[in-house]
C-alpha cells in the first residue's frame, strides 16, 4: 500500500494553490460551488479519484494474463 497522509498544523496554503474545481473561497475565506448539495460534490469529487483507481486496476490485471 502506498497510502498516506499527512497532518500540518497552523498552516496557511495560499489560494493560488488549492485544488479549487468544485468551490472556491473568496479574498474573505468564504466558500462557494456552483454544485449547491453536499452531497453532489462529494461525488463530483470523489469519481476523479475511483476512475483512476479502476483504470489502475484494469490495467494491473491485463499484464498478470
């Protein structure tokens, strides 16, 4: 497994930087999304990482034939 995480405290990223598809937060820290339910988002946000996840997958299995 090559999962990880990491945990920064009293850190600061500055906005240019944020992964801002889904929503976005303003020069007053107030977030917004054009996609209004949570739940929608979530999905939105979490298919990117399941169709890499499968694509990975398909392709570990088609070189172990």
């Amino acid at each position: 497994m090559d999962n990880g995480w990491m945990k920064f405290n009293s850190y600061r990223v500055g906005k240019d930087a944020l992964l801002d598809r889904f929503g976005k937060i303003d020069d007053e820290g107030n977030y917004s999304s054009a996609i209004k339910s949570e739940g929608k988002r979530f999905a939105m946000t979490i298919s990117c990482l399941t169709g890499g996840r499968v694509i990975l997958a398909r392709c570990g299995t088609e070189n172990a034939l």
